[in-house]
C-alpha cells in the first residue's frame, strides 16, 4: 500500500517530531540542552537522508557561523554591561528611568528604552546592552525580572522585525519595492501599539504567574548590593551605551553619507559593523566608565575577564540552535515550506506573513524567515501589482516573529539570562513572539482595509 504523503510531506513530519523530541528531552527527561541539540539535529539529518558524510559537516558549518557573529556579540556586550554595573553606571540609568516612570511603570520605562535603543540594531546586540538595566531596575524596584525584561525583549524584536534599517527589512524593501520612509512610518504606526500589547500589558499578565529562582547566576555579573557610592553622570552612561547604536546608524547610513568607494563611506562601513561599534564602545566605556571611575587597569583586567565565564553555556546553546537551522534548511525543509505555501491561494498580504512564519517556525532565524519569504512572494505581488508594499514589508516581517522556539538562538539566549526553564521560556518569550506576529498582521490588515 503506497505512503499517503510524499517524501517531501514526510520531512516536515520529522522535523515536526524533533522538535517535539527536542523539548521532551530538555523540560521532561532534562538531558542537558546542548547534548539535546546536537543529538536531535544529527538524528534529523540521518532520517531525512542526508548523506553521512556531510551530516556533520553541516552541523559544523551551522555552530561555526552562528557563534561568528553571536560568540563575538555577546562577549563584547557583556564586557561593555560588566563596565556599566562596576562603575554604577546601570544603577545609575536605573534611578533616573525610575524618577521619570515611577516604580509602578517599570515595564513602560523598559518597552521604551528597548524601542529607541533597538531601532538601528540586531536583536542580540541591544539585549546585550540593556540586560544590565533590567537587572538593576529589577533588583531597585523589588519586580520580578519578567516585569521588566519581558517588555524589554518586546520592544527589541517589534524593532528588529518590523522596521528598517534592519537588513532583512531592507532586503524586502528592495524586494518589494518599496518606499523606506512610507515602510518606516508604517512600521511605528504597527510596531508602537504591538510593542505595548505585547510588552507591559502582557508582562503584567504573565509575570505573577511565572515563579523564577531566588537567585539567578548571571544577575551577579550586572548588579552590586546597593551602598551608598558615587555614580558616573547620566549623560555620560547614556553616551556610553548608545556609542554603538550611533555608530552603527552611521554604518547604515554611509552610502547617502558618502559616495560608495570613498575613504570615508569605507571607515563609515567599518565602525557601523556590529562587531566594531560594539568593541569601540567598550574600548570607550574602559576609560568613560573605568579610568574616569578610579580604577586601575588591573581593575579593568579582572572585570573584562571575570564576566566572560557565565557566558560560555549561552554561546554553545545559541552555536547549537544555529547548527539545528542548517539541518533544517539543508535537509530541503525550506523548499518543502515554499512548496506548501504556494500551493493556498492567499491576498499577498496574508501570503508575506504565511510564507515567513513558516520559515520561522522551520528555522528558527527571523532573518532569513523575512528575506526568504519576501523573495518569494515578491514576484507574486509586483505581478498582481499590489498597491501598498510598504504593507507587504511589514506582513513579512510580522510572520518572520511568530513561536520562536528550541531551534532560535534568542529563545537560548532569553532563557538563560532570566535563569527561565524550557517550559517557561515557552510560556513566555514564545508567546510574547507569536503576539508580536499576528497582532501586528492585525494591524496590518486594518490599515490595508482603509487604504
């Protein structure tokens, strides 16, 4: 009797069950996550039939280039947060976002640094500079660190998905052809509501309901027993953890700066790479926050090498979840998707937003969900001659957000730094994702329906 589906139905059926074993091994049988991950992407590659040879390889080749970028991101940014903690400069930011907000809006204050902080900067880049904040307005106000830091992720995501100068929302941009300041104003229009609903107001919701640990290791790397101590100013801490952010705006903007080619649009290339602007940054905030503090070099020494030993079980898991997408993708899961999809007859909106989540869900990389999917829809809707791709960028870029999951880097690293089980980093960063998603495509759909 022949198979009811298709080898390419069956890929997605395994993928489905690694996933699920994926999470029973962790949250119910509590292998370690790391072992879980690589076990679970080798066992997917054999049964959908990669070639042994290459297994392995692949895997490498997915840890290796995710732990590229993330590896140097988060040592970088934890150096700069372990500055930031030392001199006081966190509680410092900690006090003022307090007197302005009030203890009571807490989450408010975290939604809004997040949204301004996040708008020219990947995901992990601005995580890894506000986590101390978080901590420090966590510990000052008495909150669970859910209040704060989940509206805090919040606001960071709806910015990295849905509003350029992001790159993958430049890439749809480009594949759409759309206008970037009519993308941009639409963007705030879905991402400020969608930020609040999925940020404060649902922190508030979830946070009683979610029991974290007394003590949570990491915390210890950002935040100091209050004590009565001179901080650094404000302005110079906001200098300081914004650098970044500045130079990489810089970067972004260095082809309408300066011709392509010049000496100048190349320096302005160099210093707006996440990497550079990061390692400037803490180059600065080890003078700024350091030697302008009193402490000697050794002082600075110790600090800088001190915090990078918490960090190493993050950097594996988010390296493994990087090695659990290439298998994905290079078992043919990602062609399977786009078959599937093109397949339900959809409006291009719907069909943007369709095509990214599940590339998401089968990824795990919001990034290559929006660019990918945008790439695949554009033909589509320019055919179709579709009136607002300014929309279509933004419904893509909604769907690329949904039900982060075991094979995303953020989910490893959010349920590391809020010392969060399996199960409750589901409960809430998922949850927070996919209200991101489909709140969005709401407001989407109710723009699109007045235009």
């Amino acid at each position: 009797m022949e198979s009811v589906l298709s080898p390419g139905h069956w890929l997605l059926v395994y993928a489905l069950v690694a996933i699920i074993a994926l999470i029973l091994l962790i949250a119910r049988y509590r292998l370690n996550p790391f072992i879980s991950l690589t076990l679970v992407s080798l066992g997917l590659g054999l049964v959908a039939g990669m070639p042994a040879k290459d297994l392995v390889f692949a895997y490498e080749a997915g840890v290796g280039k995710t732990l590229g970028h993330i590896a140097l991101i988060v040592a970088l940014g934890t150096m700069l947060g372990k500055m930031m903690a030392e001199s006081g400069g966190a509680e410092q930011i900690a006090r003022t976002l307090i007197g302005w907000f009030g203890e009571k809006n807490v989450h408010w204050a975290m939604v809004f640094i997040a949204f301004i902080v996040g708008l020219p900067i990947f995901f992990e880049v601005g995580f890894v500079l506000l986590i101390p904040i978080a901590f420090n307005v966590a510990r000052r106000t008495g909150t669970s660190m859910l209040l704060v830091g989940l509206p805090m992720v919040a606001g960071l995501s709806v910015v990295h998905g849905l509003v350029p100068p992001h790159p993958a929302a430049m890439i749809a941009v480009g594949e759409y052809q759309a206008s970037v300041g009519r993308t941009i104003f639409y963007a705030l229009l879905v991402g400020i509501p969608t930020a609040i609903i999925a940020g404060p107001l649902f922190a508030k919701w979830i946070a009683p309901r979610v029991q974290l640990p007394a003590v949570n290791p990491l915390e210890a790397q950002f935040i100091h027993e209050s004590r009565e101590r001179e901080l650094p100013g404000f302005g110079i801490t906001l200098f300081t953890i914004l650098l970044p952010v500045v130079l990489m705006l810089l970067g972004g903007w260095a082809n309408q700066i300066a011709a392509p080619g010049t000496a100048l649009n190349d320096v302005l290339l160099v210093v707006g790479n996440s990497v550079v602007a990061l390692l400037i940054a803490t180059l600065v905030s080890f003078y700024t926050l350091g030697i302008a503090r009193g402490f000697n070099r050794d002082s600075i020494l110790k600090f800088s090498q001190d915090c990078l030993a918490p960090t190493a079980g993050i950097t594996l898991l988010v390296g493994a979840g990087g090695g659990l997408n290439r298998i994905l993708v290079d078992a043919g899961i990602a062609k399977e998707i786009v078959a599937f999809s093109s397949g339900i007859a959809l409006t291009p909106l719907l069909m943007g937003w369709f095509v990214a989540a599940l590339m998401r869900i089968a990824t795990g990389s919001a990034t290559v969900a929006m660019s990918t999917a945008a790439g695949i829809v554009a033909p589509i809707a320019l055919a179709a001659n579709y009136p607002h791709p300014e929309l279509l960028v933004i419904a893509t870029g909604a769907g690329s957000l949904i039900l982060s999951h075991v094979n995303d880097g953020g989910f490893w690293l959010i349920k590391e730094y809020f010392n969060m089980t399996v199960t409750q980093t589901l409960k809430t960063w998922t949850v927070i994702e996919t209200i991101i998603s489909v709140v969005a495509l709401g407001f989407v759909l109710l723009i699109a329906s007045f235009l």
